[in-house]
C-alpha cells in the first residue's frame, strides 16, 4: 500500500517543477528582453513622429551611424588651381585653400587668377554664374545675367589680359573685369581644367566630406536590427520570440494561480 501511495503522488511534484520552470524562465526572459523592449517602444514612437518632428528630412553624419552602414569620408579627388590657390567641394561647401567659402556656391566648373579688374582677383564659374573672391576667399562680386550675357557657363579660362567665358553657343571675352563683353576672336585660350588634389589638401577636406543619411532610416534600421546585419535582425527576432513566450507563459501561471486560489477558496 505505501509503494503504490508514493508512485501515486509523483505527478504532484512534476506539476510543481513545472511551474518553477516556467517561472525561472519568465524572469530570465524578461530580464533580456527589457532593455530591448524599451528601445523598441522609444524607437517605434520616434518612427510615428517622424513626420512632424521632421526626421523624414533630417539628415545625419555621425561616424558612429554612419560606419554601421560602411560610409567613409570621401574627399574630392580633383580641384582647380589658379596660381598659388586651389578649389574643390567637400560636402556641402566649397572650399578655397582648405578655408570654406562664406558665400553660396555651386558646382565650381573652373577658376581663373585675373588682374582684369584691377586688382588680382580669383574668378571661380559654376553653371550660373561667375564669382570674384579676393586672395584670402572673401567675396568681391558675383557675375550672373544679364551682366553675364551666358545662361549657361561651361568653361572659363583666360588669355593672359582678360577672362573668358564659355556657354552653349558663344565664347566671350572681357578685359575689365566682367563689365563688357566681346567675342573671343582667334584669340588663345587657357581654360582651366581640373587636376588631382595632394594627399594633404584632401586630409583637409576630409572632416567635411562625411556621408549622410536620413534620420528616419537610421531609426527605422535600428527598430528593426537591420542596421547591425543578420545578427541584429536575428536579435530583434528573438526578443520578439521572447515577448511570446513572456505572454503564454504569464498567461499560463495567472490562470494555474486563479485555479489554486479558487480551489483554497472552497476549502
């Protein structure tokens, strides 16, 4: 009788391990999953506001983003000389001798050094316009139509007594500074060309020459795991399989509870 007492009451220590299992592993689980869940919140009510708050058109250059994606630096590899002075663009400026200029500027085409105007002068041309700066990049003048009889500029160069433009349809000289202009003529020409920068003038151009990103895809990349590969994404996975796991199994131990309190309660 007592052998068969003792087999008979080993499924009540089972039910019990059962519930300790699960409680153990609602705990553990709900210890890693925290953090996460509370990113994944955070991030998600960011996402819904984008929009409004303007991240949708906020762009971002931070190193530590941006080498999650691998974007690096990439300065320019080419810019204009005229003279001592060179040009090129790094990211959203356009720099003269490593300094950025203080002025709007487009896509520089060219730049001459010129004394048309009587002084010496750098003549910088972009599809717009032409743009006079003095030796030390602060802005003297701007060139644009109809002063400039070009819509379009395509090349600017220059005969050694004058400036010359280049557009769509005709090449024009002026030897005073960008005040009157004549054809060119059979007249000798030295455009400017671009031509590789030094390996130090491009370590000058490197800290502006970040890559960017939309803020929202970063957040979105985040949200999701994407932005760290597979691995990332396999993390977000599981802690969505933990927060299934998390809900059955607290769902599980409320309703055993519920039955135990009833059953004390008819005792």
């Amino acid at each position: 009788m007592r052998a068969s007492t003792a087999a008979a009451a080993k499924p009540v220590p089972a039910r019990r391990n059962l519930s300790v299992f699960l409680r153990t592993w609602h705990k553990r689980a709900g210890l890693f999953a925290f953090a996460f869940m509370i990113w994944l919140g955070a991030s998600g009510f960011l996402i819904n506001q984008s929009a409004e708050w303007g991240y949708d058109t906020t762009r971002i250059d931070w190193p530590v983003i941006t080498s999650l994606y691998g974007m690096r630096a990439s300065p320019p590899r080419e810019g204009f000389v005229a003279g001592d002075a060179w040009l090129a663009r790094g990211g959203d400026d356009v720099f003269l001798n490593g300094t950025p200029i203080d002025y709007t500027v487009g896509d520089p085409v060219g730049m001459i050094a010129s004394d048309a105007s009587g002084q010496p002068l750098l003549y910088v041309a972009t599809r717009e316009s032409v743009l006079l700066l003095q030796q030390d990049g602060s802005v003297y003048d701007e060139l644009s139509p109809p002063i400039l009889p070009v819509r379009e500029v395509r090349a600017i160069g220059t005969t050694g007594k004058g400036i010359v433009v280049q557009g769509a349809q005709d090449t024009l000289l002026s030897t005073d500074g960008g005040l009157r202009w004549t054809a060119v003529g059979d007249q000798e020409v030295q455009w400017s060309t671009a031509s590789p920068l030094a390996d130090s003038q491009r370590d000058v151009l490197a800290p502006y020459s970040m890559p960017s990103l939309p803020l929202e895809r970063a957040l979105l990349d985040l949200h999701s795991g994407q932005i760290f590969g597979d691995a990332g994404t396999w993390v977000v996975n599981i802690v969505g399989l933990m927060s299934i796991w998390l809900g059955i199994s607290g769902l599980w131990m409320t309703l055993r509870l519920q039955r135990q309190q009833k059953r004390r309660a008819k005792a």
